[in-house]
C-alpha cells in the first residue's frame, strides 16, 4: 500500500503536500462561510456563483495549461504558482481583518485562485508521475490522494473552529503559511533522481491530447462520468453548509460535516492505493455508489446521522476520481501526459461552473436536500453510461469455466500499450495491427 513512499522525493512531496493541502482545505472552509453567512444571508446562488469562478479558468485555458505542464519544467512551474497562491491567501486575509471585503471582491479574488489553480493543478498531477517509476505511478497517485484526503480530514474542522475562535481573516493569513511547506519541499526534491520526462518532437498543442482521447472511448467514457460527478454531485461546499444551516449549525459544525466527508475519502484513497492498477470497472460502480450514497443521505433527518452517511459519500467519490486519475496517468502516452491531465483536471475541475450555480440555485429555491438529489441522480447516471459501454464494445463475457461469472476485457488502444506497464502487457488486447518495438509485447497482443 505505500510502496512509493520508499522514495526519499515522494516522501519529501507527501510531507509538503499534506502541510499546504491542510492549509487549503482551512481557507476552503473560510471562503465558502464567508460568503454564505458574512457577504450574504445564507445565499447559496452566490456560493455557486464563487465556485464557478474558481473553477472555470482550468476549462477555459485547457489549451494553455496542458501545453505549460508538458512543455516547462514542472518543478519550477510549481514553486510560481504556490508562490502566487500564498500572495492570493495574504491579500484576502488582510482585506477580511480590516473589514473591507465585499461579494464583488471575493468574487474577483475567486477568480484569480481559478487562474492559479489552472496552471497549478495540471503540473502537480503530472509532477507525481515524475517522482516515481511507471510501476509505481498508480500506486503514487492513490497515496498522493490519500494524502489530499488527510489533509481534508483535518484542515475542515481546524479551519471551522478557527472562525469561531479568531474569524476567517486569520485563516487566510496561516494558510499563506502553509505553502512555504510546499515550497520548501519543492526545493529539497532530488532533480536527479526524477524520472526522466518524455517530450513530443511535434508540435506541441492541446489540440494532440484532444485527438488522443477521441481515439479512446475508454478515456471518453471516463471522462464523461467524471464531468458529471464533477459538475453535479462534487459541490460539497453548497451541501454542507446549507445543510449545516438547516440543522442550526455553525461554521465549526460546517467543518466537522467536511471532516467527516474525508473520513471515507481517506479510506477510499487508501484501498485504492493496496490495487496493483487502475481498472476502469472500479470507476463505473464507485459512480453508482456515489449516486445511492448520496440519495440516502439526503433523507437524513438529523445532523448526526447526515454526517455519518457522508462518509460512504466521500469514500464513493474518492475512489471514482482516484481510479479515474491513476487509469488516466498509466494509460496514456508519456508525451502527452501533461495535455491529457489538463483535459482531465478542465473537466473535472472546469464543470463546476456548470453545475455550482444550478445546484446553488436548486438549494436556494428547493431547499438543500433537493440538491444534493440532483447530484445523486447524476451519478447513477454515471453509473448507467459506463455500464452501458461496458455492453456496447462487447467487453463484458460470461466467464468460460463458471457459470455466473463475468469477465471484462482490458481492451486499451494499440498507439498506447507502450505506456502499459510491463508486468500487465500479457492482459492488453489489442484493437488494431500494430508493429512493436519488443517481440515479446508482439506476441503479447
């Protein structure tokens, strides 16, 4: 399970990831409190509307980021923008002490963490499968995620109590503080020991990673399930904190519900971590439970027993996304890697601006639990669009030797067996005749 952190680099990145991510998920927690409670009265539209601006610059410059992520070294291209994003949390911070700050304001400061975060997270994603060998990669991105979920397990509830105790200004101002970890890790990483990257000797545009994935309908399809997690059923912040409300609780007891989330999420991170790889089929059930997880808990009628089934909302998610992210980065191209990441994080991250506001305004006008129900309904259609390939390309067969058994074919494109680990080649079917560098990969397919 945590093979990768035998490396002394992924260790020293775990450690500074977990500080700042923890850093991250406080000023999280202040920003949404802030604007639902102290910039407006409970309005959860506007809560949308601060989330689609923090996350609509990942899809709107997928065609930049991509290209950034795979072209300059990724190293330095982090320690620029978690240096812009510690600048971001201090002027926020300050503006919010001295009592100055104004929904307009947010809004506009919303939108540049969105601009940060555009070239940030496409970089860090890829930088992961720098650290560690190909072996490794799925193993990495699962710890990497578990780790990010540690750090929601903490950072929520931390950041909540702080709010109550000195108020969101000061949150701002030490989670600033936090990103000198991930700085200061960035700058002990051995760059010799760094994987070595593969770099295309074309042209090098998004438009490349976008024909990359229309030739996968395996990628098409998870991105597709992706986008409607993302855009539909990931607007925790609006769940949570409407749901917080409707209970009578206070930004502490919005932290404790965020923490809890994580519980789950931690664990999902970590089962994912204890598989030798990524398989697409985990993603299509994770979808499904997501979508039951979450209907339940919309009919919760307690705020303990609303808490205790995010859990297995967060475990659900957890393991939909990490399975999706680690397939994404073990089966594509190493050249294209950065522009595939990129689509990935603008679908996941850019659908937000999509379904933030829908939801904000089916919880403003229907009530929260409404809303959570319309992010249910997207994932079990998740579920049914991946179960419905799954038919459709005839990779599902009754096993030859047991009677109610089904098997599922590890169909994956020809043009990318070359990024399949060595130890699963003899499980990769090949689609269409292809010349190989290695006989025994030939025979293989």
């Amino acid at each position: 399970m945590f093979r990768s952190l035998s490396l002394y680099n992924f260790r020293v990145w775990t450690v500074g990831a977990l500080v700042s991510n923890i850093g991250g998920w406080m000023q999280a927690t202040a920003q949404d409190w802030v604007v639902l409670t102290e910039l407006t009265d409970n309005d959860a539209t506007a809560m949308g509307v601060t989330m689609a601006l923090q996350f609509g610059p990942p899809l709107l410059l997928v065609s930049a980021t991509g290209w950034v992520a795979d072209r300059f070294d990724r190293r330095r291209l982090l320690m620029v923008t978690q240096s812009t994003l510690m600048a971001l949390a201090i002027a926020v911070g300050v503006l919010l002490l001295n009592g100055v700050m104004t929904l307009p304001l947010m809004w506009g400061f919303a939108l540049a963490f969105g601009l940060a975060n555009a070239f940030d997270v496409p970089a860090r994603q890829a930088f992961v499968s720098d650290l560690v060998a190909r072996e490794n990669a799925s193993n990495a991105v699962a710890l990497n995620a578990a780790s990010f979920n540690t750090a929601r397990l903490i950072g929520p509830a931390v950041g909540g109590l702080l709010i109550v105790l000195v108020g969101a200004g000061w949150v701002f101002v030490v989670n600033a503080a936090t990103f000198l970890a991930m700085i200061v890790a960035l700058l002990l990483v051995r760059a010799d020991e760094l994987v070595p990257r593969v770099r295309s000797t074309g042209r090098t545009r998004i438009g490349e990673g976008v024909s990359y994935v229309a030739g996968r309908p395996d990628l098409l399809v998870t991105f597709v399930m992706v986008f409607l997690i993302g855009a539909f059923g990931m607007n925790f912040p609006i769940f949570a904190s409407t749901m917080a409300v409707e209970f009578g609780q206070d930004a502490d007891g919005y932290g404790v519900l965020s923490s809890v989330l994580a519980i789950g999420s931690l664990v999902g991170a970590l089962l994912a971590a204890r598989r030798d790889r990524a398989r697409i089929r985990v993603v299509i059930v994770a979808t499904g439970g997501f979508g039951v997880a979450a209907l339940v808990s919309s009919f919760m009628p307690t705020y303990g027993l609303y808490a205790l089934t995010l859990v297995f909302v967060g475990f659900a998610t957890v393991s939909t996304l990490t399975t999706a992210n680690g397939y994404v980065q073990t089966t594509t191209d190493p050249a294209l890697r950065g522009r595939v990441l990129a689509l990935y994080m603008a679908i996941l991250m850019g659908s937000t601006p999509i379904g933030a506001p829908i939801v904000g305004w089916v919880a403003s006008a229907f009530g929260p639990r409404a809303a959570i129900q319309v992010g249910a309904v997207a994932g079990l259609v998740a579920c049914a669009i991946g179960l419905a390939w799954v038919v459709a390309s005839g990779r599902l067969h009754r096993h030859e030797t047991k009677r109610f058994r089904l098997t599922l074919d590890a169909t994956v494109p020809v043009d990318v067996l070359s990024a399949v680990p060595e130890e699963f080649s003899d499980e990769v079917v090949a689609t269409t005749p292809i010349r190989l560098p290695q006989p025994s990969r030939r025979d293989a397919a």
